[in-house]
C-alpha cells in the first residue's frame, strides 16, 4: 500500500490528490531549506522578490556588490529551474515512469553534499555569492520548477508572498456579504474553500518545516539537511526503482 502511494505521488500518472500531497511535502521542505539556509548564510534563498529588489537598491546607493550578488543569486535560482525542465524532458522523451523523481532525487544529492561540505563551500566564492548562496538557490529553483511543472502552476511551495495573497483573496470572498443577490446569480460571490484549504495548508507546512529546519540547523547544523535528503529520497525514489526494474528486465 505504501508503495502503490509513493508510485502515484511522483509517478507519471496524476492526479489531483497527489499533486496536492506532493505540495504539502515539499512545502515543508522548502520551508526548512529556507530557514535552516538562513541561519546559514543570513539571507532567504528563495526569495527572488527580494533579490530583484536588492539589485535595484545596489544600484540606486552605488553598491556594485550587492548588485552583482543578485544577479548571481538570480541566476543560479534560474538555472535550477531550467535544469529541471531539462532533465523532465529528457526523461520523458525516454519514456521513463520517474520523470518527475529523477529532480527530486538530484535534489536530494545535492542536499547531502551540503550537509557534508556546506560549511567549507561557504568559504568560497563562486557566481559574486557563495558557494553556498549559489547552491541553496539553485536547489530552490529546481524545487519549485518541479511542483510548477507537476501541478501546471497551480501549486508552488519555495515563496509563500502568492499564497498569502490568495489566501487573502479567498477570505474577502468567504466574508463578502451578498446582500440581496441570489445564490444561484452570477454577481454572487463565493470563495473556493478547497483552494482555500490547499494554500492554508501550503502555508502551515512551510511555517512548520521552517521552524523544525531553523532549530535542527541551529542544533546540529549542516547535518540538518540529512533528514532533508532522506524524505526527498522516499518521496521519488519508487518510480526511479521502476524504471531500474524495467532496464533490467
């Protein structure tokens, strides 16, 4: 049973109920990559509102510096996302069942190798940030492209500035009081309380992993990410053990 469920959260085949688990999960994740990176490197890594907007001030106050960080941040954030494009498409031109795991795997990786050398990478510069800023960005981009891809850009799970004003939206539509309009009128307004729900509970999980990630980085720093690392593996790793199955067949 658990395995039939792991297959259809990051299979091929969707559907709405695991596009929606997949979200919640990787929301968590996310959240706790967010805040333990953080307590890392003192900057959020998936805030590409943010950076945009440090690039502007860098140029408006004549600090070159953090002009050029941005830029590095940004497009490591972009590359992240591309390359997960590349590698779904690759996939499926291969007709593989773990199209959507092979990111989430790769994720994964390089979540270990930042527990293992997170500190050490932190002492080296790379694209005007360090290694570590460059890293973590581009594992923010990877992830959120993935879920984008999966859920046709219904769910997002690495910024929470989209979800919040939905929420927002959703509410003035619960509390909206239809004064002398018919239900079944087409001026009557109705929130979508399962759209509500979902980006509640997008919002909660990344609170939630946020929270756990700041306290394990802040207890036992970069090998916080190793739990990480674990879950992505059990989320993507059995249509990756399909595909293993079917090569060898």
């Amino acid at each position: 049973m658990l395995i039939f469920y792991l297959r259809n959260l990051t299979g091929v085949e969707r559907s709405v109920k695991a596009d929606i688990h997949l979200g919640l999960s990787l929301a968590f994740i996310a959240g706790a990559m967010n805040a333990g990176g953080f307590l890392a490197v003192q900057q959020y890594t998936s805030h590409m509102t943010g950076i945009v907007s440090s690039m502007a001030d860098g140029l408006a106050i004549g600090n070159f510096n953090l002009v050029l960080a941005s830029v590095g941040a940004m497009v490591c954030f972009m590359v992240g996302a591309g390359l997960t494009e590349v590698m779904v498409n690759w996939a499926r031109g291969k007709r593989l069942q773990s199209e959507y795991a092979l990111p989430l795997i790769f994720e994964a990786a390089l979540l270990l190798c930042f527990g293992f050398m997170g500190g050490k990478l932190h002492r080296h510069m790379g694209l005007f940030v360090s290694m570590t800023v460059m890293l973590l960005c581009f594992l923010m981009g990877l992830q959120n492209a993935i879920i984008t891809r999966i859920s046709r850009a219904v769910i997002r799970t690495t910024h929470m500035t989209g979800i919040v004003t939905d929420i927002g939206i959703e509410l003035g539509k619960l509390f909206y009081w239809n004064r002398k309009v018919d239900k079944e009128d087409e001026a009557y307004v109705k929130a979508n309380r399962g759209k509500l729900y979902l980006l509640s509970g997008l919002l909660v999980m990344f609170f939630l992993g946020g929270t756990i990630g700041a306290f394990g980085f802040k207890w036992i720093g970069y090998l916080a990410t190793f739990p990480l690392a674990g879950a992505l593996i059990i989320l993507a790793i059995i249509p990756v053990f399909d595909d293993i199955r079917r090569f060898f067949r």
